[in-house]
C-alpha cells in the first residue's frame, strides 16, 4: 500500500486529499482518492462516500476471465467435488480427453 507515492506505515494519517494505491496480489492496482475522513465508525455505504475509486477499468478481457472464475469456482463450504462434479468441470473447461 502507497500513500501519495510513498511506502505506507501503519501509523500513517489519511488525510483528505490522499492518494492511496493498493496492490494486491494478482492483480491491478487500485487507486483511491480520499474524499473525506471520518472520527467515529460509520457504516459502510457512508464510507463509500469518503472515497473515489479512480483506478482504470480492467480489459474486457480480464474481466471476462474474472467473470468465469467466480463461475466456475466452487463454493467454499461445498467441501471436495465428487467424480460427477470433477468430470462437469472438465467438460466446461475443454478438458474433457475424449
């Protein structure tokens, strides 16, 4: 995490007017404009307010391939998929061998 192009420490202020990228792991950085500060807990649709996402959209590409992910990712609490659910996966994904 960045603060208006500098290492950021967990001490750091924020102030209004702040630059702040994050990068994640596998994936592009997002860039934040701070708005606003807030000196109590608010909930989170007011929080979205303090703040403007100025980071560029993704390739159509990308967010495609984000979009299949999600699809063909198996929930968390569904536990290891069966040979049924295996070979479905296969199937979609071109794997099949047949």
């Amino acid at each position: 995490m960045d603060v208006n192009g500098n290492r950021a420490k967990p001490h750091r202020e924020v102030r209004a007017g702040d630059r702040i990228t994050v990068t994640a792991e596998r994936s592009d950085p997002r860039v934040l404009v701070v708005r606003g500060v807030a000196s109590r807990s608010i909930p989170k649709a007011e929080a979205r307010k303090l703040y403007e996402d100025v980071s560029p959209p993704p390739s159509a590409e990308v967010a495609e391939a984000r979009r299949l992910d999600r699809i063909l990712a198996g929930r968390p609490d569904a536990g290891k998929p069966d040979r049924r659910e295996r070979r479905e996966r296969r199937e979609r994904k071109g794997w099949d061998g047949r």
